[in-house]
C-alpha cells in the first residue's frame, strides 16, 4: 500500500477525490495525511470526515520560504509518505524541497500544458480561441508548472462557453484523471527516473490523455 500525502490550500475537491479513491475496494494506495498551509482551508473539514488525519502548518507562522517549507517537509516525512499531491496548494515551493521530494512530488494543474502555466487559465485558453483545454498532472521540479506531465484530462471547448462554465468541466477531469496518476504509480506502472516519466517501463513519449467532452 503506498502511503499518499496530499498537501491543499482550498476547498480540496482533488484532495477528496483522490483520499476516495484510496478508500475504495482494491485500491493501492492510501491517503495517510493531509496537510494545508492555513486553518482555514475547506478541504480539512472534507478529509476529517472521511476519517483521514490533518496537519496544518500554518504558513502565517514562519518567518520566511525557508523555514515554511522544512515545516512542510517534517509534516509530511513524520506522516510516512511516500508520494506528495499537492492539491490546490498555492504556494511556490523552493527548489530545496523540490529536491528533497524528487520523483515522489505530484501536482495538477488547470491547463494542457506547457500552455497556460501559471494562474486565469480557463480564461486565458478562451481568450486565445483554443478548441482545446483541460488540466494535466505532472512531477514537479524547480520550474513552476514545467515538470514532466504524466496524464492530462482534455475537453472540447464549447461554442460561447464562460471560464466559470469550462473551469467546472475541467474540475470533473481532475477528479478523474489525479486519482487514476495516483493509482498507476501505485502499482508501478509510472515513475520518474531522471527527471523523464516512464510507463510500464519505457519513456512516456506524450502524457497519457482522457478525453471526455461530456465532463459536466
Ligand atoms: C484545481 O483547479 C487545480 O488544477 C489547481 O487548483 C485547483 C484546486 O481545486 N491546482 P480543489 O481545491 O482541488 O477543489
């Protein structure tokens, strides 16, 4: 059972779906602790529900980046993880703790990347006319939103569609594909050696894709 650590800021709806994931029948890992950076995130009531043990280490707290991240870093290393989610987690982490989390640090991310690295995605990918969006889960390095992707959920963007409508549907891809990450690299079926995404033992050439146009 690989234990899994799931780090968020917000709400938490990924954090959900992935500690779900966890708790169904068969599954390979396991949500062991999440972990926000204030009291104040929606998503810790959400874990403590599904009867998953919290931390917070309240980034109001700590003096600097430094001392926030090796509060972070202790957080996690005393939960037992193995793998790191960071969920809507919305801090930038500093290249030392990329480091220490090598190849065991995950994200998602609102966009097909490399397009739209950054924040106002769903508006930025109308604004461009793309017939195309989605989210992607990737490893994170030191370089903000640019780590190897491993799997990305992408939708047909509707005539006249608003952000708000667009950012919903790219939510209910989220919740599919984040999971679905968590349980590949469970089974070894994903890594990261040497900074590059392998499946089932050969170079990922392109990120894994769930299409799903119909994600409401
Ligand atoms: C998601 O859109 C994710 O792509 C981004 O932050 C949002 C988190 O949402 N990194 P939630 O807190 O999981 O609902």
């Amino acid at each position: 059972m690989l234990p899994v650590a799931v780090v968020i800021s917000g709400r938490g709806s990924n954090m959900e779906a992935i500690a779900r994931a966890s708790l169904s029948a068969g599954s390979r890992f396991r949500v062991v602790r999440v972990i926000a950076d204030r009291d104040s995130a929606g998503g810790l009531a959400r874990a403590a529900a599904l009867g998953i043990p919290v931390g917070v280490v309240p980034v109001k707290r700590y003096a600097d980046r430094a001392a926030f991240d090796a509060a972070l870093a202790a957080e996690i290393e005393s939960s037992g993880a193995q793998l790191v989610a960071l969920a809507g987690f919305m801090r930038i982490l500093s290249a030392e703790f990329v480091q220490r989390f090598e190849g065991r640090l995950l994200n998602i991310h609102p966009s097909l990347l490399p397009l739209y690295k950054g924040l106002d995605t769903h508006a930025r990918a109308l604004a461009a006319g793309d017939t195309h969006h989605g989210a992607s889960v990737h490893y994170v390095t030191a370089e903000l939103d640019g780590g190897p992707v491993i799997m990305q959920g992408r939708l047909r963007i509707r005539p006249g569609e608003t952000p708000e409508a667009v950012s919903a549907r790219v939510h209910t891809l989220e919740h599919i594909i984040y999971p679905h990450v968590c349980s590949l690299i469970a089974a070894g079926r994903v890594e990261c050696r040497q900074g590059s995404v392998y499946f089932d033992g050969a170079p990922l050439a392109a990120p894994l894709i769930e299409e799903n146009d119909a994600a409401a």
